[in-house]
C-alpha cells in the first residue's frame, strides 16, 4: 500500500493536518480552507496524479481542520453524521450545542457572543459541502480494500480506515500521540445528548482489540504502541472524572468547569469536556441533578471500582 502525507497548515493548538494519499486514489481528509493550506494540499494531488475532480475523498470527521476545503471536491464521502454537518459548515450543529451550554449554566451573554465569535473564526476557513455522500462499510484504494470504522468519542461522525494486511490504521483524531482528543457533546435536538464517554470508551474497546502495526494519525506522528496511548487515554479520563466528581457540590456544568479550569481561554473545549463527564457520571448513579445542579449521590471509591471494571472490560480485549 502507497501513502504519501501531506502536512497541510492547520491554525490550531494541534499542529499541521495530515492529509492522507492512498494508493494515488483516495484522499484521507482536505485540511481548512486557507490559501496556504488548499495550495500545499493541491499539490500533493497533483504529485499523486491527481487533481480535486478526479481524487475520492474521505473525511475522519466534520472538525473544520479535517473538512475546511472538502467542498473544492467532487466526490465526498464520510459518515452519514459528518455529511449532515459538512452540509451548512456545522451551523446547525453549533447553535445545538450553545442550547445546550446555555441549559448546563452558562451565561446567555457569554453563550451569544461565543456563537457569534465562531462564525466570525469560520469564515473563511471552512465552506458547506453539499457533495458528501454515505460512506459504506469498506472501501477500495487500488488493489487494498479498507475497511471502515465508526469510531465515535472525539466527534459522532468519525470513522477510521483499517488495513488488515498491514495492520495499518489512519486514525483521525481518535488516536493522537500527546493529546487527549476533547469529548466533544453531541446533542440530539435541544434538550438530549449522546453520551460521549461512554461511545468513546467503547471506541477505545474496539481500537484496542485490533492488531496495528502502523498508525497515521490526524496530527503529528505515532511511533508507539496504540495500546499504550489508549491506556494513557483511559487514565486520562478517569482522572478528569474523579476532578469532576470532587468540584460537582452544588454547581452546575458552567461552575463545575471554571472552578476546575480557572480562565482558561478554551471556553468552548472545557465546556463540552466538563458537560460529557457529568452526564457520565449522572448516568452511572455517581451524580445526580437537582434544579440544574450536580450533587454527589456516591462516593470516590464506587467511581474508583467504575474505572476500574472499565479498564478491566478493555484491556482483556488484546
């Protein structure tokens, strides 16, 4: 199997996207729209062979860094989620979830100009793409079929491609070396949401049974053992849940998080990061909610014994 890479600027904390060329046919993610990034990244097509007409692109999942410049292509394909939000540049997507910040205690001021901020932020950088279509089960890249993964956690549409042969995997950003991917809410309509934690944690179960030899993540390079970073991942959870748990004494998501983070510039993150762990908790029997408020209804060991059977539960997958 060929890959080449291509490291398309991304303004983000997380550094360059990779851009993925399988087999001079298929393209694994179109980076943001910036001139910079859609030059470097036509390119690379055109070293492949390719141009945005003739290449089939994939994305991981519909963040503006993976998909900014997917509507320059003619053939689109993600997972059905990730297509209804490529579809309006996630405008839907975000008024949902500033509802939802909104309802967990967020000042309305702040919620308002945070929304408005985001649109001013993504101009530019990201346009709908009305191209996307549903991606199957598999898919071919030359003489290599990949398969599909849905793997949600980081964001509900993202999947992964799994080469079996090889043992290759191009993660997105399920899987980064150094950084624990945010679980980022997704919210049903105004008032449900999934449950992040849970969907990653069974993410987590799946990655780790599988047999990798490669990874090619959304940033940066992977050089250990997926095992490892999902063992660091799980620690890193269950550490921000017992956080969670210690501030959770009658505040709600907004003062749970502020109170953990102080003023931390990452609104947006802390805010969706603080709102999946207290419906975990919540869910589990560790939290409770009254009046919009979050009390503690056990105590840490019974989160310590929850951890642990989850960390048991995956790591008897290998």
């Amino acid at each position: 199997m060929k890959v080449e890479i291509a490291r398309v600027f991304n303004p983000y904390p997380a550094g360059d996207t990779n851009v993925y060329i399988i087999n001079d046919e298929v393209v694994f993610d179109s980076g943001i729209n910036l001139p910079q990034s859609v030059e470097a990244l036509e390119n690379s097509l055109r070293n492949s062979g390719l141009d945005f007409d003739s290449a089939k692109l994939v994305i991981s999942h519909p963040h503006a860094d993976h998909f900014g410049s997917a509507y320059l292509f003619s053939n689109v394909l993600a997972h059905e989620n990730s297509c209804w939000k490529l579809s309006d540049a996630e405008e839907s997507y975000f008024r949902l979830v500033y509802a939802h910040f909104i309802s967990e205690g967020m000042p309305l001021r702040l919620a308002r100009l945070m929304e408005e901020r985001v649109k001013e932020t993504y101009k530019g950088l990201v346009l709908p793409c009305n191209k996307c279509g549903k991606i199957g089960d598999k898919i071919r890249a030359g003489d290599d079929v990949l398969q599909i993964l849905h793997v949600p956690g980081h964001s509900y549409g993202h999947i992964a491609l799994y080469h079996e042969e090889s043992r290759t995997l191009f993660s997105g950003d399920i899987m980064l070396d150094g950084i624990t991917p945010n679980p980022v809410i997704e919210p049903i309509n105004d008032n449900e949401r999934l449950q992040v934690i849970d969907l990653y944690i069974e993410t987590l179960k799946k990655l780790y049974s599988l047999e990798i030899k490669r990874v090619f993540p959304g940033h940066r390079e992977i050089r250990r053992s997926h095992r490892e970073i999902i063992r660091e991942y799980l620690e890193s959870f269950e550490e921000r849940s017992f956080e969670v748990f210690r501030h959770a004494d009658g505040k709600n998501s907004f003062e749970i998080a502020t109170s953990l983070f102080g003023r931390n510039r990452q609104v947006f993150l802390i805010m969706t990061e603080t709102i999946a762990q207290v419906d975990f908790l919540r869910d589990k029997g560790i939290l409770e909610k009254r009046n919009g408020k979050y009390f503690r209804s056990a105590d840490e060991e019974d989160l310590k014994e929850l951890w642990t059977e989850i960390k048991e539960m995956i790591l008897k997958e290998a």
